[in-house]
C-alpha cells in the first residue's frame, strides 16, 4: 500500500489580501454614504437655508400642512395669514417649503 502525506503549509496573508477581503465592507459604507447620507444632509441643508431667508410676503407650507402667506419675522418665530382675519405664530423650523415668493 502506497500512504499519501499531505502537508499543508500555512502562508502569511500579504497586505493585498486582507485589503481585498475587507474591499466589500468598505464599499458597503461608500454606498450607504453617498446614496442616503449625503443626500439627506443636502436636503436638512437647503430647508435650513431656506428658513433662514423667509421674509415677507411669502407663501409657505408648514409641517403640519397648514399654507398660509408670512406677514412678519421675527428672531425665530414667523407670523402667517392663513386667511384674511386669522393669523397664526409659528416656529421658522416648522415651516416644511415655500410655494413661491412675491416680493
């Protein structure tokens, strides 16, 4: 009978191979980055700017979904008229969007 020894000998993992087996989480992260984090701080950035320059005259939409047309701005609070005799005080970070300005 013929006895087969079979040594299996151990080799150091070189720098490129533990860069490729920890390629897919790092790849992972860029993609979770770039397609839902970056553009969702855009988006918190372009509505904070926006609250930021209301000013009178404007038609807005609330988060609440109440529309309504800014007749005064103050420091962090913004008076809208919902229609013509009410008007309601309400946070700038309440305000969702601005329909449009007329100025």
């Amino acid at each position: 009978m013929l006895n087969k020894i079979l040594i299996f000998q151990q080799q150091e993992a070189s720098f490129f191979d533990i860069f490729l087996s920890q390629l897919p989480i790092f790849l992972i992260f860029l993609v979770l980055y770039y397609f839902f984090l970056r553009p969702n701080s855009k988006k918190q950035e372009s509505i904070k700017n926006m609250q930021a320059n209301l000013s009178k005259g404007d038609k807005i939409v609330t988060i609440g979904g109440i529309h309504g047309k800014v007749v005064r701005v103050r420091n962090e609070k913004v008076i809208i008229r919902v229609s013509n005799d009410n008007e309601l005080t309400v946070d700038k970070t309440a305000i969702a969007k601005l329909l449009n300005s007329d100025n």
